[in-house]
C-alpha cells in the first residue's frame, strides 16, 4: 500500500519560529511537491523536487524553502513563520512524468 | 482570470441523483485531467484521469473532457452519503511536472 507520511497533523507556532514540515514516501517517487490549501484558493504549488537535492520554485515561494537530501525525504521550512502561513499543507509525491499524485494526510499549521 | 475555474458549491443533492461536476480552465497546453477526491480531515486521493479529449468510466463516475470548449466534468451516478467530500479537478501539461489544481467542490449528498 503506497504512502506519504508527514510529521504532524497539527501544528501550533509562534510568529517568527523556524518551523520544519517533513514528508516521507515509500514509493521510490522522484517527485515530491509541496502545497498549501486555503479555502476558495484550492491547492497552491510552494516548491517541488525532481529529484535529491534539486528543487524548484512553484507558484508561491516566498517566505519558504525546502530540502531534499534523501529520495524519500522532503522538508518544507518556514524561516521565520508569519500569520499569513497559517494553513493546511500538503506533500504529495509521484513517478516522473506520472499523471498521479500521492499526498499525505495534511499538517494543520496555526502561527498565533 | 485563473488558470483553473471551479464552482465552490457547496452542493447538496439527494442520494440516488446524479451530480455534475465541472472544471473550466484556460491553458491549451493541458493534456492530463484529473479528477480527486478529499474526505474532510484528508488528503486527496485520485479518483480518474483522462488523457486529452474523450470519455472514461469508471463505475459509477463519469469523466469528461471537452478542450475545445476548455471544460471538463464529472458525473456521478446513483450517488451516495459516501460520495460526500470536496471534489478537485487537476490538470498538467505533456511534458511538465506540475499540476494545476481548480480550488474544489464541496459535494453533499444526503440520506
């Protein structure tokens, strides 16, 4: 049974904390996506990976980074977290060229 | 206006009908269609896709994709309380990695 893991479901965060969301996939997928979920504004591309250690931006960059040092591993950081991040974000992977996207279950992050 | 359009709903239809869903969009270049599902508290988990122009079933859905027109749908049969979820269309180019997604539909259907 494929699966995408993330690190927690929900998540509380002071404004100005480094916060790390991790993402794990057991499908040997060379690509992994992150998104952000807001209502009315469906899924919005923050960064994806195409394969270790590659990245590139999506749609809406700015505020965050990511890393990837293992296949299997895709880790979203907010530097410094504002209220405006608060959200629902999404990890997804798939295989190269594929038409399917795996996702996990969400974290839930509230920044107060 | 952007890239990908959907009705919000939320929509509530009786069980036994048959709902459609619908995506427009405004990239020629999509080829890839897709249709997810997402349970409330869930992630989205893929329901059909369609390679270009055409048809497909599955069951009880229904996918349709129309580029002429920018427009596709997707209907459910017989539809049932467990059908309820928010529904979102997704769409890619040939050869690119990224999806676009419509924002979703809220569907309910009640007992």
């Amino acid at each position: 049974d494929v699966k995408v893991t993330q690190s927690s479901r929900y998540l509380v965060k002071r404004t100005g904390e480094k916060v790390f969301l991790e993402c794990v996939q057991d499908m040997d997928h060379e690509n992994m996506f992150w998104y952000r979920q807001d209502p009315g504004l469906g899924l919005r591309l923050i960064y994806f990976s195409y394969d270790v250690k590659m990245k590139e931006k999506g749609d809406i960059p700015e505020g965050y980074s990511v890393s990837r040092e293992k296949k299997e591993r895709f880790s979203l950081i907010l530097e410094s977290a504002s209220t405006n991040q608060t959200s629902m974000y999404l990890c997804a992977s798939s295989h190269g060229g594929g038409h399917e996207q795996y996702f996990g279950p969400g974290t839930r992050l509230t920044v107060t | 206006q952007k890239e990908v359009e959907q009705d919000p709903g939320p929509l509530s239809v009786p069980e036994g009908a048959i709902v459609s869903l619908n995506c427009t969009y405004s990239n020629s270049a999509f080829q890839y269609f897709m249709w997810y599902r997402q349970y409330s508290r869930k992630g989205p988990e893929l329901l059909m896709y369609t390679y270009s122009s055409g048809n497909k079933e599955d069951g009880r859905f229904t996918a349709q994709v129309d580029k002429s027109s920018k427009y596709i749908s997707l209907f459910i049969r017989d539809s049932q309380p467990s059908d309820s979820a928010t529904y979102l269309c997704a769409m890619r180019e040939n050869y690119g990695q990224n999806f676009v997604f419509g924002p979703g539909t809220r569907l309910s259907v009640l007992p």
